[in-house]
C-alpha cells in the first residue's frame, strides 16, 4: 500500500487521531530515565498500547534533533518499531524540510529511504522547486504548511495578497495544482476554526494534517465538524501533548490510549450527527 | 566574541566569501571513499586549504542527513573540526529550521547548544513565535529566508500584496523589528540581482548572506557592488559547488582555496571601484 491507500484504509474506519510523538526527556516519567533508551521505552509503550486506535503516528523530529547523534539513533529506532508494530498507521516525519532542489532532494532521502517515513511535513516558502523531489516520491504523502496552529500564523501565512485572499490560500491552491501523483497533502492548524471552515471546501482531494488539538487549545469535535461538512474524509486530527503527557505515572500509555479512543469517540459522534 | 563580533572582524578585512560544505559522497574524490570517514576528511581538507581566506562556513545539513546517523556524526565531528581549527570564521548551520515555539526551542539547543553552530538560517513562514527561541540566543546570528536564490522563489516570497509590495520585502521589515538583540541576518539570493538592487538600501544593520554564487549563477562582482553601493558591509557571500568541486583530483583543496582568494580578489576590485 502507499501512502495514501494506508491513510484511506484507517479513515474508513474512521480513525482520524494521530498520535504526536514529541518525547522529550524532560516530560516522559523519571523512572524511563533509568533505560537505555528512554524516549525509545517511552514511545515503544505508548505505540503498543494505542497501535489499534491511532491512525497516525508523527514524529517531532526536533525533540529528537536536541540530543544529537544519541538522539537521531532513538528516532530510527522508534520509526522501525512503529513500521514493524503498527504497519496500517502511517509514519509522518514531522520535520518541516524545505530547500533548494539539490538539497531538498536530499533530505527526502533522509526522511523517506533512511528513517523509511511515508509521509513528511514541508515548508513552501521557496516553492515548487523546493517541494519537487519530495512530489517524485509516488508512494509517499507531503503535507505542505498552509496555516498553521501557532498565534504568529498571522506575521506572514495571514497576509493579504493583491487579489484580496490571504497567502496560506495561495498555498492551498498551488498544492493542488501540484497534486498530479495524489501525494500531496496540507497542514492546517486545528486552532484556526473560523479559517478552516472557510476553506475546508477548497482542500478538494488533498489530505488534511491538523495540527493544534491537546495543549494549544482546538476543539475536536468543531474541527471534524468543519471538515465532514465539507466533505472532507483523508484528515489526520493530531494532538501530541494532550495524549502522551496526561499522567507521569506508570499507567501513561494505558492514559494515552484511553485519550485517543476518547477523541475516536467524539469524531465518531461528530459523524453521527454530520449523517456523513 | 559573539557571531556578529566574528562576522565584522571577518568583514573589516574584506572577506566576505562563505565556503558552503555541501559534502555529497557521490561528489568527492573518490579516493577518499577508501578512508574511514570520506566526508570529514574532505572538509578537513577544504577548511585547512581555505581557512586564512574565508570568512564563514556553512554546513549543509541535508548532506549529511541522507546517510543518516552516521551521517550525524560526520557533521558533529566536522562542526567542531572548524571551531577548532577556524575560530574566526562563521560557522553556519544551514538547516533552514522552523517549526511552533515549544519545538524551535529543541531546533535552537541542536544547532547551537549540541552542534555549536555561530548561527542558522531559518524558515520565515510560520512567523516571529517560530523563530523567538532562536532570536532568544544573543550571541548567535539567525538569517531568516527573505528572497532566495531558486527559479520558484516566485511562487510565494514574490507574491505581491495588497500594498503592491512583494512578500520578501515584508520579511525584511518584520526581520529589522525582530533585530533587538542584534543577532538577525537576512537570507537574500545572489541570483536575484535585480531585486537585490532595490533592495539592499532597506537592509539597515542586518547582516546578510547571499547563496546563489557559482553553480547557481550569480555574479560575485554585480552582488558585491550592489551591496557596497547601499552601504552594506556585514555580507557573505556563498558559493559551494563552485568552490569545493572545482576538480576531483588530487589537489581538489589547493584548488578550492585558490577559488576562495581569487572571489577575494574580485571582491577586493569592487571595493576600490566602488570606492568604499
């Protein structure tokens, strides 16, 4: 299956919860300190308890990044595991790549054929040319930032362009001109509700990333909402914090497991009422 | 010394030249495949060549990313090579980063804290909130992507807004507001000479770096003279391919520094026409 075939398969099950991996040292129970590997034990238990109900899983490379060498050993290993473990959720390298061509090319080698992601997320600033050896790759999906979650969406993602649309629109509309091999996809933060519902109607095919539920405050139920009505089915709802840091005590991951069937639960009510 | 202090020591000696260590396997002399760690002995060959003439570094991390953890270690042990070996030149992590705050942060210990990187350059799209744990680092220099050097910087950083001025150009004033500690540079592409022009006047105290030059095409003497002419001193301009795969023989070093003393030399000639 690509990319988009295992994205399709957990949406038909309605599954739409991706599980954001951003471990981090500081925050995972002290006791885990005491492993080898710590943040491999603390993603290795929370992927084995919700490999069933999550439809993604995404790993923030940055909090892998600040341990080093160390640190990027503990990413290709957790990135196997869940290839072995969970091989029907997709694998996202949240890594918000983006360069010129010579070296955009290789960083979808790092992302893709070394650490074997199926998915990235990538910044468009620099344009086509920057994307282009991430779209050759058929069988994987590229979520291009459109507007994301964070308050200072608005310095430059929010601007007015002479046409009167704001530029993450401009975004939008390029990735599905880009779309030729369906393996293009958009993040969109889950905290921008007025926004989304604006423009949930132009994402047509592309497969949505939301970013923003849990810690930064989007609203589960209104973002599946917004996205149904629109008939908008390929959506990754992600939270990170939200599920993986609710206790720091030993039932953490039983915790995190509950938290997405939780979110299954409201999305599958949200599908209910909607009559999608 | 801080980084600006490094760069405008660098700069009162009329060097300018930042030798960009694009280090691609597939690219180096291949008798150096037969050592233990072809890359690194590559760039230690190019900074010993190089290092009395240039003025920065910069290390593009994709290169070595591709190959992984091994790839990790290799620019660790190549990072701190240059620091040891060139303490007055600009060690840049090029590593075009940016990503919500609570992760710029972890991005920021990695380039800085873990690499000890002088400075990085970093996406602008997702605004000032993603770019703050950076700019909290006094003693760095962080040259955010204003316009740069590939065909499809057209698709979005020149996209014309509603004031009819083009969307690089508001990247640079948000960038000269962010500049409080002195620690802001600016990315600008060496090919985009037209632009560059125009609006190099507006740079004010940042610093740039001008990539572009060499494979790229830019033309070292036209962007040395814009930037002179404005009044710019704190500039660097880049070539990578153009500087360190001049030959693959044997004297592929030798060869590089002479490309590092003859852009000196180029640049030396528009300060005395230029009359700066």
């Amino acid at each position: 299956m690509n990319a988009l075939e295992t994205l399709s398969a957990r949406v038909a099950e309605r599954k739409h919860v991706c599980v954001g991996l951003d471990v981090d040292r500081e925050k995972i129970p002290s006791r885990l300190l005491e492993s080898d590997a710590p943040t491999f034990e603390f993603a290795r238990a929370i992927v084995d308890a919700t490999k069933t109900h999550a439809a993604a899983y995404k790993l923030n490379f940055a909090f892998y990044e600040s341990e080093g060498v160390e640190g990027w050993r503990a990413l290709c290993e957790t990135l196997g595991y869940i290839k072995e473990t969970a091989p029907g959720a997709l694998l996202i390298a949240d890594a918000k790549r983006g360069d010129i061509g010579n070296t955009s090319k290789k960083y979808a080698q790092s992302l893709f054929d070394y650490f074997g992601a199926d998915a990235a997320t990538l910044h468009p600033y620099m344009g086509v040319d920057s994307l282009a050896p991430f779209f050759e790759r058929a069988d994987k999906l590229n979520f291009v930032l459109a507007l994301t979650s964070n308050p200072s969406a608005a310095d430059f993602e929010k601007l007015t362009l002479e046409d009167g649309t704001p530029l993450y629109r401009a975004v939008i509309a390029k990735a599905k001109s880009w779309n030729e091999r369906k393996n293009v996809g958009l993040v969109f933060g889950a905290t921008q509700l007025g926004e989304l519902k604006e423009n949930a109607p132009l994402f047509g095919e592309l497969p949505v990333l939301l970013p923003g539920v849990g810690a930064q405050g989007g609203d589960l139920s209104a973002v599946a909402g917004a996205l149904l009505e629109a008939g908008v089915r390929n959506f990754l709802i992600n939270s990170s914090r939200g599920i993986i840091y609710r206790t720091d005590g030993e039932d953490f991951a039983e915790q995190a497991a509950a938290e997405v069937r939780r979110m299954n639960d409201a999305i599958d009510e949200v599908y209910r009422n909607v009559g999608a």
